[in-house]
C-alpha cells in the first residue's frame, strides 16, 4: 500500500518504522530536522510541509494513496488532515486525537465517517484502558485480550524471589493451558524450549486461557493477587486520571482519586460516584502519610508532568505502596522510571502509535499485539483450508515454518485447545500465535 503518514514525532516515527518494510510509505512533518532524520534512518520519502495543505499531501501523492495516518500532537491538525485528504480521493483515513469529546462525536456518527475520518484512536482513553489491563493482572507488564476475551497474552519481569526464577521452562510449565511463548532477556527476543532456564529479570510472554494466566500470575507474584477490595489510589485527575478511576469502577472497584485544583475535583468528584475524590497537593508527603497511601495495592501516577509522576511514584513506593504504575509522556524516560523504581511506566504514544499498528496489520488478521516496541507480534489468525497449519499435526507444520514462530493457543467453535505436537488444526480455528519480527513476513503469507 502507498501510505502517508503526517507527523513525524514519536507516534508517526513509530508507525512509520512499523510499515516501512512492507509499504511504500510517505511521511510529512513541519520540522526539517525531523524530516532529515528520518531520510537518513527509515527507507521511507520524508516531506517538511503542513500536512494540512493540499499542495503537500499532492506532493506526497494523496492522489494515489491507499491510506493517510495523521498523527501528530495536535487533534485539529490531524481531523483537518483527514478531511483534507477526503477532498482529493477517497483514501482510508485514521486521525489520532487526545480530546474524548472528538471520539465521542465520531462514535455517534452513524456511519462513522465525521471530520472525514474512518478510524479514529484515543490516547486518553486507550492509555487508562492499558493502565487498568495491568493493574488487573497482578505483576503484568503488558496484557492483550483475543478471540473475545478466550485468550489471554500477558508479558510478566520475573524476579530474582520468584518461584520460577532459575527453573527450566520444562519445570515451570505447571498450568494446563498456558504457552510459554518467549523470553525477552538482555534486549534480545528468546524462544524457549523445554531445557531454557529462566533467569531472573527475564520478561516471559505467556498465552493462554485468562485462568491460567491468572494463575500463573500468581505463582510468580502471589502478594500480588487483586480483588475487589483493593486500595487503588489515582494521583491526578487528567483526563487518562479520569478515564482510568471510570474504568475502574465498572470493574465494580472503589478507587480513590487525588486532585489538586478545587473545581477539578468538585467535578471530578460529581461525575465518579464510586470513587473518593480528595483535594490536596499530590505531592504532600505529610497528606500522603496520613491518607495511608503506604497501604496502597496500586498507585496510579496520572499527572500532566513526566516529573511530577516520577517525583510522586518514588514517594509512594517509599511510602510502602505495593505497586506503582506511572503515565510517561516521553518515551525516552521509560526506563529511567522503572530503573528508579516504579514498576510500570505507561507511555501514552507507544499505546497509540501500538494501536494504529496494529489495526493497519488486522487489515489481513483478527487481532494482534505487538511485543517490545514492535520486535515481535502476537497475532491471531482465523485459518481456512490453505494455511499450512491445517490438516497436520503442529509438530510437522511449525517445521516447515521459521523457528521464531510459536503456538500459542487455539480456539475451536468457541472452546479453548491446548496446543500440543499431535494436535490438528482443522478450518475455522482461531489460531493466537507469537511471532518475531524476522519471521512475519514469511509467516503471514503461508497462514
């Protein structure tokens, strides 16, 4: 596909590494430095210019182009652009907003088809949805749902007093349908086999049925286990604050929510009824103290300042707080925060540039997960009689296909299949599978 994507910042620079392989891809940005840094470090056309500007996007061939993904920082920049682009031909446009009002109008259109958009991506809201996944899987550093929930992918860090720490994956296979389908260590991608040792500060990925990967959570992370009396504390009453209490209380949860300024919090307070709204400074250790955020199961640092939520979560943690998930505007501080301490950091544009990704790739599967920056996917394929996995047992087929490609649960008219060496995948079978990057290409075209 001819692909334009405006906007070259951490989002479009992101998506554009994504595509660039397999798509001829145009990318736009007003800032030439970004535009000459990208020339030199993707195979991809880079324009400086305002991709709202009809002689621009004619420049970069909106003409003839399959798809325009506008992604820049600003919602009116990228809803313009869209629209824009509709006035030319008729290409498959997806805009990134932060503004939920913007999606909501999108949503109420009846063909889904406002501000001349045809997908539209929240950061706000789809940061609280990954800020409540984790927070509902105990230790979990990333968690995807697929074939409706069935299946469940989580990516846990095991640590150096984990039951599975020093074990061989042959010795830590203790669940009926659970896969264990990678090992992230030392920057690179591993797949394990039965004589691997998993190693402390290991990332294992994981896929299977939500039971056993809840299960397995809690063999790894027992003084983690959640429940619905859990003390759940949101400093921050931002819109991913928000949006992360609102989640939280259709779980049937109580979580308590700070905020600093008063009209905020009398409205925040107005419109989430299950959650204590508490007005105050933050970053008031004194307040923190004596409002036992030390006996917290999880705090939420949702300010509007990478500082700020990196100052307030090492307070918690220091506090007692059990666990500490932090929202992470710049991708480069990432691990910063998690080297000092907080256990998971959250970037907002990692998520959204993630989420165009994968559905620009579900254009030919039902779902997908993408795994440490896009390193590798998990993908979930509906296979019909020409997959090369049908009709055969696993064991002979995964052999004709490249070794960075592994099983990891089958659903079968709605019923889970533990993925074993003689089992035969039959048509109509929801395979979820773990894929390096390497392999996808030669994967995708023979499942």
């Amino acid at each position: 596909m001819h692909i334009i994507i405006i906007g070259a910042g951490e989002v479009g620079s992101s998506i554009a590494a994504s595509l660039a392989d397999t798509h001829e891809v145009v990318v736009v940005d007003m800032d030439g430095e970004r535009v000459d840094a990208l020339t030199y470090s993707l195979d991809v056309l880079a324009i400086q210019g305002d991709g709202t500007s009809l002689d621009t996007l004619e420049e970069a061939g909106v003409e003839r182009t399959d798809m325009i993904i506008a992604s820049t920082d600003r919602d009116e920049t990228n809803l313009v652009a869209c629209g824009t682009a509709k006035t030319v031909d008729d290409p498959f446009t997806i805009a990134r907003v932060k503004n939920v009002d913007y999606l909501e109008t999108w949503q109420h259109a009846e063909d889904r088809t406002a501000f001349g958009v045809d997908f539209m991506v929240c950061t706000n809201l789809l940061t609280a949805e990954d800020i409540v996944r984790v927070i509902g899987l105990p230790a979990a550093r990333d968690v995807d749902p697929f074939v409706g929930g069935r299946v469940q992918m989580a990516e846990f860090e095991v640590g150096p007093e984990s039951p599975v720490a020093d074990q061989t994956v042959r010795e830590a296979d203790r669940f009926d349908s659970l896969t264990f389908a990678a090992l992230l260590r030392d920057g690179d991608v591993e797949i394990p086999r039965g004589e691997t040792v998993i190693r402390a500060s290991d990332k294992v990925v994981v896929i299977g049925s939500p039971e056993s990967v809840q299960g397995f959570a809690r063999e790894i992370a027992p003084r983690e286990t959640l429940s619905r009396n859990e003390d759940l504390v949101i400093i921050g009453g931002s819109d991913i604050g928000y949006h992360t209490a609102r989640l939280l209380e259709e779980r049937g949860l109580h979580p308590r929510l700070i905020e600093q300024d008063h009209e905020r919090a009398r409205q925040l307070a107005e419109e989430l009824p299950d959650t204590v709204v508490m007005e105050n400074d933050p970053t008031d250790a004194e307040f923190l103290a004596r409002e036992h955020v030390n006996e917290a199961d999880a705090v939420v640092a949702a300010l509007d300042s990478d500082e700020r939520n990196l100052l307030v979560s090492v307070l918690a943690k220091q506090l007692g707080a059990r666990r500490t998930v932090a929202v992470v505007e710049s991708g480069d501080y990432v691990d910063v925060f998690e080297t000092v301490g907080v256990d998971v950091g959250v970037n907002p544009r990692e998520v959204t540039a993630e989420e165009i990704t994968r559905f620009t790739r579900e254009l030919h599967t039902e779902n997908v997960a993408l795994i440490e920056n896009d390193r590798a996917e998990v993908l979930e394929v509906e296979v019909d009689g020409d997959s090369i996995l049908v009709g055969r047992p696993i064991r002979e087929a995964v052999a004709d296909l490249p070794e960075e490609f592994v099983i990891g649960a089958i659903t079968r008219d709605e019923r889970f299949v533990v993925p074993r060496g003689d089992t035969i995948i039959e048509p109509g079978d929801h395979v979820v599978a773990f894929v390096g990057r390497d392999a996808l290409e030669a994967v995708s075209e023979r499942l």
